[in-house]
C-alpha cells in the first residue's frame, strides 16, 4: 500500500464539505427530458410585437439596522434609573434636585433655622424644615448640616426614599 501526500487543495475542498454538510457538494438533479419533437407540421402563430414593458422599481424605504447593544454594558444602567436631570425644572426652590444643590451656609433666626443653599447655576435659595423640593424635602437643619429626604425610583421601578445629608463644612470624600 502506497500514502500519497494530499495536496492543499484537496484538504480545503474537504474542509468545505465537512462545514457546509454533504447536501451542498451533492451532484444536481438531471433536467426532466423534453419530449421529441414530432414530424408534424407546427402551427405557426403569428406574434403580436410585445408592447413596452414599464417596470416600476420599488422604493422600500430602507431603514438603518438597528443599533446593537454593547454586551459589556450592564442591562440596568445609572441612566436609567432616573438620576439625568430634567430639562425643565419650576422656578424657586421647588425646582431644586437634592443630589445637585449645596449648603453654602446655615443660619438660626426666631422662627427656626434656615439654610443658605445653592444649585449648579449658583443661584441661592434660602430654605427651611419642610420645603418640598423637586425630588425631595427639608427633614432637618442644624448648626452643621441639612438632613433631605430624597424620593426616588430603584432600576425595577420601586418607589425609594433615603435620607441625604449635606453638611456645611463637608468631610473629605462627601459631595
């Protein structure tokens, strides 16, 4: 028995019909056979000159695919748990989001204490113990710090509210 050294393109070749399955390299099926002709004279029609054809070309409306998602990114993200600002807030401190305002300072008058704080746009509001908010209310305020109640959503949709506390002098690592 003799081994013959299989060329490159007989291993691609096979490598082709292992992936592609044996269905595909398969030989064709025969054309039905057309019956003979018989001696008969044929008939002989006249043909009508074809008229014009007009062919409409369909315009579908191509839509660009839609975008895949990243499969790195975690499905619930910070984006979609609410926490983007929104684009129109009320005026006064009704529009105030407690994640962006800050104690710029606190001051204790006869009618209670009132705390001096400021948004992103440094506008500064003057609020006390139970102004409502935009997402939240005043609890609490002391000589060192305003306690908020902050009301929001969890990425399931539950209704969550936490306390924040945002002090006057914050710690290292706060705000």
């Amino acid at each position: 028995m003799r081994f013959v050294k299989p060329s490159a393109t007989l291993i691609a070749a096979l490598a082709l019909w292992v992936a592609s399955g044996p269905a595909a390299f398969a030989q064709a099926k025969p054309a039905p056979a057309r019956p003979a002709p018989s001696k008969a004279p044929a008939k002989v029609v006249a043909k009508k000159p074809a008229a014009k054809a007009t062919t409409k070309v369909a315009t579908a409306q191509i839509s660009a695919p839609a975008p895949k998602r990243d499969p790195f990114q975690p499905l619930i993200s910070k984006t979609d748990t609410g926490k983007g600002i929104p684009e129109n807030l009320p005026p006064g401190p009704g529009g105030l989001m407690v994640s962006t305002l800050r104690v710029e300072g606190i001051v204790r008058s006869q009618s209670g204490m009132i705390a001096v704080i400021s948004n992103p746009q440094q506008r500064v509001y003057f609020i006390r113990e139970g102004t409502a908010l935009y997402d939240g209310s005043v609890e609490k305020i002391t000589l060192e710090a305003v306690t908020l109640r902050e009301r929001g959503k969890d990425p399931f949709g539950k209704q969550v509210d936490r306390q924040v506390v945002k002090r006057l002098y914050p710690r290292a690592g706060e705000q």
